[in-house]
C-alpha cells in the first residue's frame, strides 16, 4: 500500500511537471517539447552534481544533452546558456586539440548568438561574448573588437559601464596591431565618456557602484593621455573639419572632444563650435561659445550667447554655470549691478555654492571708487566685499572654498581706511553704514 501510495505521489509530481513545462515556449513544437523532458531533467541534474562538488566529469557527462536540448528546444530556459558558457569554457579549457579547442570556441559563440535569438538583450550578450572571445583569442584583436564595437552600438548610453571600459582597451589594441588609424581611438573615446558619464548619472544613488564607475573614468582618461595632446587632435581633426564643415554630427564630435580635452583655445575649437552654433543653435552650444568669447575676451559677445543660453537651460547645474559665467562676461564690461544680478541668480540656482558670493566680492573691490562718496576714498567698497567672502563661507564650507574666502579677505582687510581717517569722516567701529554708489549695500564699520 505504502508503495503505491508513493508512485502516485510520483506520478503526480511528474504530471504537474510536465503540466508546468507544456504552459511555457520552450521554442519547439509540443512533441518535441515532450520528449526533451527526459534530457532537459538529466541535464539539470548534472548541473546540480556540478555546482555541489565542482567536479568537472558531470559537465563533460551533461555536454551532449546540454547540445541536444539547445538544437531542439533553444527556449528551455535562460540558465540553458548561462550553464553553457560554464560547460563549454570547461571543455575549452580541457581540450585536447588546438582543433576541438577551436571548434568549442566557436560552438561558445554560436551559442551566444542564439541566446540573442531567443532572449534578446542584445548589447549585454554581446558585451560578454567579446570579453570571452578576447580571454580565449587574445590574439585575434579585429575579431574581438567587432564585438565590442557592436556591443557599444546595441546598447548605447545603457551599456554597463565595465563593458564600455573593455571597449576602449580594444580599440587600443586594434590600433597598436596597425588595423587602424590612431583617430579612432579618439572616435570611441568619446563614446565610451558619453556611456560612462551616463552611468554615473543613473547610478548616482548608489555610492559603491558610482565610486567604481568614477574609477573606469580615471582608468579611461589614463588610457587615452597618449592620444590626448591638444596638438594631436587638431592634427586628426582639422582636416576632417576641412573635408566636411556641414557634418553636424562632425562639429559636435571635434567641438565636444576638444573641449572635454581642455583644448579650448584652439582655433578649431572655436571654428567648429561657432559653426554648429549657426547650424543648430542650443543652449549647451550658446554656452560653450560664452566661454569662448571670455577666454578671447570679447565679453559683450559673451553675454549674448550666455543670455541666449540662460533661457533654455533646464538642469540645475548648467543653469548655475552659466549665470556664473555671465556674471563674469559682465563684470568684464564694468557692467557692475548686472553682473551681480546673474551671481546672485547663481546662487539661488545653487545656495550650496560660495563661488557667487566671492564674486560679488570681488565685483565690489574692483570697483571701490565708484563708493567715493563715502568720504574714505571708497573703502567702504572693502568692508561690504568682505561681508559677502564670509557669506561664501558660511554657505559652503568645502576647503577650497573656504581657503578662497579666506584669501579674499586678508587682502581686502588691507584697504580697510585707519581708524583716524574714519573718524575725520565721522565714522566708528561697528557704526551701520551703506555703501554708497551703485553696491548700495548694508555694512559695518571696520578700520585697521
């Protein structure tokens, strides 16, 4: 009795099985779906063998199943490839043959390609399937850098951030193997910045992963410093420019690299953003022409392009430096209560910020003789400067600010007036007092 109450038990078991199975695509037809059961359970078993003792005789034992449930029914189950990377690496690495161990690579990936088949997720799959090929093929460079390069079109800004890292190692390679010129290193470069800036964006909640991404940001830029030299890029790029000044998609490569690069100077800089400026207008454009037009010191120029800008920028960050920017293009023109207004936007943008407020103190110290009517030679210019270095360091505390601040009011304390002359000008310590002119601000008295 107990027997058979155990078989239908059994037989129970194998009926819901075979129940669960037949509801799920198994990319096959119901019969052949039905008589993969007996291989597909052998396998998973072997599997489970495998992952418990680390022997590796169970994967040699599963491989034929593991090929006969892939050939048939390709649908099985993702783990179906995740457990074939780990058996085929395994024979890969046991073979016997420079033949078979070639064969087996190829068999990996082909296998690759069928898990893109059927699950998708093409830019990972692929990702993975060119660090493998690299790890068994290192020789073949242009085989495992076509992979990547498709890896990094598939998946875009979305890739993770460790695949595009490999990406740029494999252009390195293919490069130094003479399979191309030294621009594409340059070329991917700014495609692997644009997937690793992303990352670090969308991955900035989580201070472990974002540590690391800043990481592969260090190891990129290292890699790249050989190809950096502002000469060298202007060497790759000018003749492109030449070639094809319309190429928007061009402008925005030679204009964005160049920049990131710190090779603002350059004529070319200027040229192909000035030109993509005409051909597409946008606020990070108008900006980057802002900066410009400051570093030429065409600072009226400046200020159109910054106030063109200011309109239609929407992240915080960008918004902040601009103003920043455009308070300094002001300053410049001696155009004093405007460029306070675009500082003091600033700092509403972002109040965490000192920069605006030394600045400010700075607008005021430079322009102390317009505060002559204060009957001390416009001094009193230096005590409303250093009232807002200190509110740069009450706002920020960061060191370097704070060291800035610091710097700003030892050297304004020197043009504090002495006591004697305030008190001719019937002033005293700690006496409220407003600048006059166009600071306007309210003060207090301090002499040397």
């Amino acid at each position: 009795m107990k027997n058979m109450k155990t078989l239908a038990i059994g037989l129970g078991l194998l009926a819901m099985s075979l129940t669960a199975a037949a509801q799920r695509d198994w990319g096959c037809t119901p019969e052949k779906q039905q008589e993969m059961m007996e291989p597909v359970s052998l396998y998973q078993d072997a599997m489970k063998q495998y992952k418990a003792s680390k022997d590796g005789r169970y994967l040699e034992e599963t491989y034929p199943r593991w090929q006969t449930i892939v050939a048939n029914c390709p649908k099985q189950s993702k783990n179906l490839y995740l457990n074939g990377a780990t058996i085929l690496k395994y024979l890969i690495n046991n073979a016997k043959t420079a033949a078979s161990r070639d064969s087996l690579i190829s068999e990996l990936m082909a296998m690759y390609d069928t898990r893109i088949e059927n699950y998708g997720e093409r830019a990972e799959v692929l990702a993975r399937k060119a660090m493998d090929y690299e790890a068994l093929k290192p020789g073949d460079v242009k085989g495992y850098y076509d992979i990547y390069a498709a890896a990094v079109e598939a998946g875009g800004t979305d890739l993770e951030a460790a695949y595009a890292v490999k990406y740029l190692e494999a252009t390195i390679k293919y490069v130094k193997a003479g399979l191309a010129e030294p621009t594409l290193v340059v070329d991917n470069y700014d495609a692997v910045s644009e997937v690793l800036e992303a990352q670090l964006i969308a991955n900035a909640a989580d201070s472990a992963k974002a540590a690391l991404i800043r990481g592969y940001i260090g190891g990129v830029e290292a890699a790249f410093s050989p190809y950096a030299d502002c000469g060298q890029l202007v060497e790759i790029y000018a003749k492109k420019f030449e070639a094809d000044p319309e190429n928007i998609d061009l402008l925005k490569k030679i204009s964005g690299i160049l920049m990131k690069k710190g090779c603002t100077n350059e004529p070319l800089f200027f040229a192909t953003t000035e030109k993509l400026y005409s051909l597409e207008p946008s606020p990070s454009i108008a900006v980057r022409m802002g900066k410009m037009c400051i570093q030429k010191q065409k600072y009226s120029e400046a200020a159109k392009y910054l106030n063109d800008a200011v309109k239609d920028l929407t992240e915080t960050k960008d918004r902040y430096n601009a103003y920043l920017l455009l308070g300094i293009a002001y300053g410049a023109t001696n155009s004093y209560s405007a460029a306070r207004s675009a500082f003091n936007r600033a700092a509403e943008i972002d109040p965490t910020k000192g920069e605006p407020y030394r600045q400010i103190a700075q607008l005021y110290a430079q322009s102390s003789a317009t505060a002559s009517e204060d009957n001390i030679h416009g001094r009193s210019a230096y005590w409303a400067a250093v009232d807002k270095a200190n509110k740069a360091k009450q706002v920020d505390p960061s060191p370097e600010n704070v060291e800035a601040a610091d710097a700003q009011i030892a050297r304004y304390r020197a043009y504090f007036p002495a006591q004697a002359d305030a008190f001719m000008a019937g002033l005293e310590n700690g006496q409220r007092f407003t600048v006059p002119g166009w600071i306007g601000e309210s003060t207090i008295v301090r002499t040397k």
